[in-house]
C-alpha cells in the first residue's frame, strides 16, 4: 500500500551521473512502468524509458510563440530542457479509454465496468509546474462529488520523481502563477542536475524507501550552493508575465469586451492548445460496438471546448463563433476554474503559447483587456 | 506521492444500471413517457430522487441522454421520464415497448426548492418540455398540500395538441392546484388562451408578490421573459428559481460540455436560483 | 346602466386604467360604459370601424385575424385586466383583428374619440394615458415577439443536419 505521509525531514543526498542508471533499475526492479523525457519525431516526448540512453542526453529547447525546435547544447545534460507538447495528464487521463460496457442477453441488456489493468507508472522528470498541473487535475478528477476510477487507479499507483528546472523557456511563466520553478511538494523524490550529478531530495516514505536503495553520498554544503544558483538560473530567465490581480473577475466582468474579436480573427479553433494543457479535461464518449451490436463500449476521448459543436443542444450550438469559445477556453482556464476549483486552471507552462499555429499568448490577451477595462 | 483523498467505495459513475420499460405513455406527437424499474433488486430498492434531478437516459449502441426524472411511483419502484424524439438517441428510445430494457444513471444535478415553498404562495411557470422536472414537484406539493399557499400552474406549449399531463389537469385542480395552459397558436377549435406564457404571469390576480416563490423550467428566453414579468409583478428576485439546460454528457461534472460560466449545469444545477445565473443569461453565446 | 361611481371604481381595479389619479379616472369614467358579452359573441370585426377601446373586467377574449386559404387564426387572447381594440383611439378606429367572447365577459368600453378629445385638451391625463397605452402595446409586441421567435418549435432538419446529434 503506498505511503501517504510525508517524512518531516526532506533528507538530501548527492547521486553522481553514472549512479542514474541504478534509479531506474531501482524502479525497475519494483516494478514500475518508466515514463520519461527522450526524442520523438524533432520533440521531447513522454514516452516509455527503461535507461538512462533514452534521456535526451544534450539537447535543449527553444520556444516562442507558435513555435518549437530542439537544439544541441554544448554540455551533456540529461535534463537541459523545459516542457514539450506532452503533459502527464496523457498517462492519467488516457486520450481513450473505455468507461463502461453493454452486453445483449436474452433476457436484455446488461451493464458493467471493464477491467482496469492500470499500469503502475513512475513519472522521470515531472516539472514544478506539472506537479502543479497533476495538483489541478486531482481536484477534478477525485475530489469533486464523483471521482474518476481510471484517474484515480493511475494516479495512487504512480511514483513522481520531479526535476528542478535550470533554465526556462521563453513562453514560460510558472513565477506568475506560483508553480515554480522549484519543486516543493508532491513529489516522492526530486532530483537537481548538477555537471557531475544530482542532489536528491526525498519527498515522502516511497521516495526515501529508493534512495535506500541507490549508492549515494552526503550532500555538502559546496554542492547545495550549486544547486541553489542552478535552480536560480531558471528564476531569472524567466520573462514572460502573467499578472493575476483580480484576474477573475477582470475576466467575467469583460465577456463582452472588444479583444474577444481581436484574438478571434487570430484563432484558428484548431484546439492544439487544449490537447497541450496539462490541466484541460474535457472528453466525450461515444458507443462503439461489435460488428452484431451485441458488445458496447463506452469509450471516452479527449475533447476541446474549441470543437465546433462541443456545445451542441437541441439542434443548434451554443457557442458558434470562434469568438465564443476562445472566452470559454480562456474565461474558463483563468477565472471560472478559481469558483469550480479554488484555484487557477494555469500553471504557467506555456504550453499553449508554443504550441498555438498563430502564436496566441493568452498573458498578452489578458494584459490588453486589463490595459483597456 | 499520494494525493491527500483515496476514494473507499470502488464505484463506477459512468456506468449505467440496466433498466426495464413497464409502460410507455404517448404524451403528444414525438413525446413518450418511459415508466422505468431497475432490473437490480438493491438498486431498486434504494432509488430515491428529488424533484428537479434529472437522469442519463442509455439507448446501448447509440448514447446517452440527459432527461427530467418526470414522475414516480414508489409503490411499483418505477420512475418516469417524458422524452422528446429528436436526436439520434431520443429515437432510438422511441422504438422502446414495455419489457424493453436500456441503461439509466440518475439521480443527478440539484433539485426544486420545495423547503422555500412550504408556506408560500407558488407559481409554476413551464414551457413545452419544460413541464416534466417540475411535475414531481407539482405531486409533492399535492402530496402535503396544506404545506403550501395558493398554488397555480400556468403552463404553454406550441399547440393545443402538444399539450402534455393534460389527463392529469383536471385532478390537479381538485388538488386546489390552478391549471392556466396557452398555447402560441391554435386553431379555432381551441377554447383557451392564446399567447406566450409571460403574459399569463403579468394578470395573473390574485398575487402576493412577496410571499410568491416561482419556479420555471421552458426555453431559457421563455424564462428570462417570465422571470422578467415576475420581477415587474414586484416578486423578489431570490424567490424565483429555473431549471437550466446545456449540453449535458457525463452529469458528474468531469467532461466538460454543460458550463455556463462558472457553474456546471449537471452538479451546480440544473436547478438555480435565479439571482445565482442572472449575469450569465444576459451573455450573448456563453 | 352601472352607475359612473360603480365605473370609476372599477377602473381603479382594472389593470390597464389601475394607479391613474382620480381627476383622470373621473374623466375616463364619464366617458365609460360597462358592456357584456355572452359566450360566442363578436365584440367587433377585422376590417370594420369600432369606436370603443375596452378593458376586460371578466371573461376571455380571442383576437383573430383572416387569412385566406387559412382561415380564421387565433393570435392572441385576453383576459382580465387587459385592454384591447387600441386603434379606436390610436388609429382610425378601423379594428386590426375581429375580437370575440371565449366565455361570458364583462369589460368597460370607452369612446375613442371622446378618450382622444380628452388626452389633446388635457395633457397631463393625455401623457398618463398614452404612457399606459404604450406600456400595454409594447409588453403586446414583446409577446408577438416571443410567439414569432417559436421557441417551442422543433429544431429543423436544417439546422442539425452536419452536427453530431446527441
């Protein structure tokens, strides 16, 4: 049974380079499923990893609004890089996933609940802004009044092994929304790369239960300095601003304000940055049977409030002009999640400045509703 | 690392129970009331709602749609539902007879403020298949009729013929229950009112406006029409309530279709009192 | 013949002439008559002259319009309170719809042109009665307007075909 406590002294240990194999087989041999950061189609991808070779040993990440490419560093680190266009919430909140089954009797149709063979994942290398966004996406997804079981079997199984971000992106802005860079809860183990290796720091009884299993050595003062003006490097690079002051209902109470239009003539509904967004979770689910129509599942698939006829009733849509679902998209993220949830829909990733065709920034967005309000 | 809540019960809320059709009830042209018994014992046994929840009515092989629980009958452990045909799934549902069965997941949503109505003076106001959630409401309050004050129904449809319940109108009344119906066209053979349902409310005599509860339930301009005439009636607007409609899909607040600004309509409503979505009605394509 | 004090009061009551002041209500009253109509009656015709703005005490009425090939349609109906046959003092007095009585009605009829006479000569009951006789028309044209936006008309086929439905 996984722990739930958290040990009240965060020991910290130093794990030189060549050790970083022995926590992957530590996790390995506990068996864990490995996801990890490596390179997949000119992007760092989550994906499955068993070694230290999938890291993407040496690259890094340049992005800007609408745009991403990777390039080579001139060290060797394992972890030089921000996010990319996967978040966890692909291995949380599958993209398709059956819900429930129907089965044709004699006597009528029967009901029931598919097995769930949830994987027993161990996230390598979650950022805090993604600690952040797994955070967000818990709130809804198990402590509203009904709770996902297919979250919630992925999540109480999975092992988070957070790293320290030492650089930022350009589209990054966790500072604005208090996700980051640091990690500081949530994790069982945290790692801080170093040229040399990583201070680890434990984050609960499963994190300190592996390092127990890994040849580290004490964390001098030397090295702790190290990672703190490590740490400090992504701090400063970050330049991008969101300003949150009474964001909420700076945003509700301009439904009606001119930028909607602005930005509309811009978005092309393409919902890339919902499918990017580690915390959006819309879906829908639709029947799909067997070739007799004896055998239903109810799959449920990622959906995007950007789909046209996502709000779809009674023969006509709700909301369609792109207009209108941009607001829904950003009133929702910015203001609307802090009634539903208690807090921002946003961690501040940038994702969806990136990953946007027309390179939409939703802080520049906000900033000029707030400059003429 | 663990988050702070575990759920104990393993339960499933996507899944369906199955459930048999006792009776079907043709209410008006495309309009069908499914009298409905889970097939589950237990299930059965401990089903209860509230007037104003509504269910996840499964046609397996098509989908789900969400309906106004619109009757029961405790004694039979049966529930009803008065469904328009007009989809892909609400035809599908229409093919349905007695001894058919499909899936049902209910109750969900919040329920008519009937503890505000108990000693008040209420005015119900539907519109077309807007009458269904509020008639379990309608048979509470008859069920405890000296709970209440004057009690009228003033209910409109498109023709006399789309008019549905009307077998019941008559019983209503003995209930000291004021039934006004209208319709928005008719043809001379039609004795009644003609004319949408906010005027009905405008004459509406005698009216205590402060000891007045409403609750609406019709095509959200119906209502903000209506809400607009009790206001000018001198109704408070805290004692007016309406059932609201969005897309609703997954009704456990996880899928994301049914917002209407902040709230979800299938948790935070679709019941609301009036006050609580006022700024978001006024919204052009929210 | 209802005496004009029993008139007055009854104007006091009614909700179209309810809340004017009393100099007003005297003046309206003088000119009023109360008027029955047994069930099936014609209160006036489409297309023909009626001198007499009315305000139904009791009953109901329905307003309705000919249109060939169709018939009579019913577009409206009134009931306590409610004023109808505006054009015997707005227009020329030539009724826009036939009226008839739905049930036994009893209503205060008063004279177009003396009601006309009255609103030219004094202004302040003039500017008191047209604002109740704007008020009443437009909360009319609201109505036709929701009874024109068919709300509770099925989707057509249009309008859903190429959309996922349900």
């Amino acid at each position: 049974m996984p722990s739930q406590t958290i040990p009240v002294e965060r020991s910290l240990r130093w794990l030189p380079k060549d050790e970083l194999q022995s926590l992957f087989d530590a996790m390995t041999a506990r068996g864990y499923t490995i996801v990890g950061p490596t390179i997949d189609q000119e992007a760092i991808v989550y994906d499955r990893i068993t070694s230290v070779d999938d890291l993407p040993r040496g690259w890094t990440d340049v992005q800007a609004p609408g745009s991403y490419r990777l390039k080579r560093r001139d060290d060797e680190a394992l972890f030089g890089y921000v996010v990319g266009p996967h978040s966890w919430k692909r291995f949380l909140f599958p993209p398709l996933a059956t819900v429930a089954t129907a089965d044709r009797t004699a006597e009528g149709w029967t009901m029931g609940t598919p097995p769930d063979d949830a994987p027993k994942y161990a996230f390598l290398g979650v950022r805090a802004c993604e600690l952040a966004a797994i955070r967000v996406q818990d709130r809804t997804f198990m402590e509203g009044p009904y709770v996902d079981p297919i979250y919630a079997a992925r999540r109480q199984q999975a092992l988070i092994v957070a790293v320290n971000c030492t650089q930022a992106a350009a589209t990054c802005f966790c500072t604005s929304m208090g996700t980051g860079p640091r990690a500081t809860a949530g994790f069982d183990l945290a790692l801080t790369e170093l040229p040399a290796g990583f201070v680890l720091e434990t984050g609960s009884e499963r994190g300190a239960e592996i390092v127990a299993d890994l040849e580290t050595t004490d964390a001098d003062a030397e090295l702790l300095n190290q990672a703190e003006a490590a740490r400090q490097q992504a701090v400063d690079q970050i330049t991008r601003r969101l300003d949150t002051e009474g964001i909420r209902d700076l945003l509700l109470g301009n439904l009606n304000h001119p930028r909607w239009n602005d930005v509309a003539s811009r978005c092309l509904s393409c919902t890339n940055c919902t499918m990017v967004c580690p915390t959006c979770f819309c879906s829908s689910v639709k029947d799909v049977t067997d070739l007799q129509g004896d055998h239903v599942e109810r799959q449920r698939q990622w959906d995007s409030c950007f789909n046209f006829d996502f709000s779809y009733m009674n023969g006509g849509v709700v909301r369609d002009q792109i207009r209108s679902r941009y607001r829904q998209w950003l009133t929702h993220k910015l203001a609307s999640w802090i009634d539903q949830f208690g807090t921002s829909g946003c961690v501040g990733c940038g994702r969806c400045i990136t990953w946007c065709p027309v390179g939409i920034d939703l802080t520049e967005e906000v900033a000029a509703i707030r400059e003429s309000s | 690392m663990m988050p702070t809540t575990v759920p104990a019960a393993r339960i499933n809320p996507w899944q369906p129970d199955p459930v048999v059709v006792r009776e079907t009830i043709a209410e008006a042209p495309d309009v069908t009331t499914y009298r409905l018994a889970f097939r589950d014992d237990d299930r059965a046994a401990s089903f209860s709602f509230r007037p104003g929840q509504f269910g996840m009515l499964y046609a397996p092989g098509i989908g789900e749609v969400p309906i106004g629980i619109s009757g029961s009958c405790p004694a039979e452990r049966t529930w009803s539902f008065t469904v328009r045909a007009m989809g892909n799934t609400t035809r599908a549902l229409a093919r349905l007879q007695a001894g058919d069965t499909l899936g049902l997941r209910a109750p969900f949503g919040s329920a008519w403020p009937l503890d505000v109505c108990e000693g008040a003076d209420v005015v119900i106001v539907a519109g077309g298949l807007g009458l269904p959630p509020l008639r379990p409401a309608i048979h509470k309050i008859i069920e405890d009729r000296r709970l209440y004050g004057r009690v009228t129904l003033i209910y409109g449809s498109r023709t006399p013929d789309t008019l549905i319940y009307v077998r019941e109108y008559d019983d209503w009344s003995r209930q000291q229950i004021e039934v006004l119906t209208t319709v928005d066209r008719a043809d001379l053979s039609w004795k009644g009112n003609v004319g949408v349902v906010p005027l009905l409310l405008d004459y509406l005599q005698p009216l205590v406006p402060e000891r007045t509860v409403v609750m609406t339930c019709g095509p959200e301009v119906m209502m903000r029409y209506t809400v607009r005439s009790a206001v000018a009636r001198g109704i408070p607007i805290e004692r007016i309530w309406a059932s609201t409609e969005r897309n609703m899909q997954c009704a456990i607040g996880l899928c994301g279709h049914c917002q209407f600004g902040p709230e979800f309509i299938c948790k935070d409503g679709p019941v609301f009192r009036y006050d609580r979505i006022e700024p978001w009605l006024k919204v052009e394509g929210l | 013949m209802m005496e004009k004090q029993a008139i007055d009061d009854l104007l006091r009551q009614l909700g179209f002439t309810a809340g004017l002041p009393d100099p007003v209500l005297d003046e309206l009253a003088s000119v009023s008559a109360v008027v029955r109509f047994p069930a099936g009656a014609t209160i006036f015709r489409e297309e023909t002259k009626n001198p007499f703005v009315y305000v139904v005490e009791r009953g109901h009425v329905g307003l309705d319009m000919h249109v060939p090939t169709r018939g009579r349609v019913r577009i409206l109906s009134v009931g306590p309170g409610e004023m109808l046959a505006w054009s015997a003092l707005l227009g020329d007095s030539v009724m826009t719809v036939s009226a008839v009585a739905l049930e036994d009605t009893q209503a205060v009829a008063i004279c177009g042109s003396t009601l006309a006479k009255l609103c030219s000569t004094n202004h302040e009951a003039g500017y008191l009665l047209m604002r109740r006789m704007a008020t009443s028309l437009a909360q009319r044209l609201t109505a036709t307007r929701l009874q024109l936006l068919d709300l509770f008309a099925e989707p057509t086929v249009a309008a859903s075909a190429g959309l996922r439905e349900e």
